[in-house]
C-alpha cells in the first residue's frame, strides 16, 4: 500500500474553496498550514477547512525567516497563531 501525505501551505486563502471542492471530490484528506495573517484575512475559509474535517497545523502569523529570529520571536509567532487557529477554527 502506498500512502502520500499532502499539505496545504500559507493558507486559507482565495483558491482555498476550490481545493476544498477538489478534496471532497476525490475524498481525500490534507493537512493546512495556516497563517494567522490569512486566517484574519479568509475566516470564514479558515472554519470552511475545519468543519471540512482537516487537519490544521500552525505556519506562523506572518511567515518569518525563522533561523533568523530569536527564539522569544519565534515562540510568539507560534503562540499567537496556535490562539488564532483557535479562535476562528476551534481546533487545538
């Protein structure tokens, strides 16, 4: 059996629904790095892929260089974007 693993980065964004459509179609299951930018930006995609049943994962609020940023820098990056994933997704 063969099995590939599919992520969506820098989302949700305008094409987001269309994937949406494709995913439904095709029954598959991907994996959505958002960003908190985006997700400020497309909320209502943002809940779109959850109540899709997606898996979300964090990829930072505004998508830093993160080797060049302090580990303090970093950390809120993540923290804020885990609060607003939260916030207008509901997953954890």
């Amino acid at each position: 059996m063969h099995c590939v693993a599919v992520t969506y980065d820098d989302g949700p964004s305008a094409m987001t629904p269309e994937l949406l459509n494709t995913i439904k179609k095709f029954k598959l299951s991907i994996t959505f790095f958002e960003m908190g930018n985006s997700i400020m930006a497309f909320p209502n995609t943002a809940q779109k892929v959850a109540a899709a049943g997606m898996e979300i994962g964090n990829h930072t609020v505004t998508h830093p260089n993160l080797p060049a940023k302090t580990p303090d820098r970093i950390r809120r990056e993540l923290e804020h974007n885990s609060q607003l994933i939260k916030q207008f997704t509901g997953a954890t």
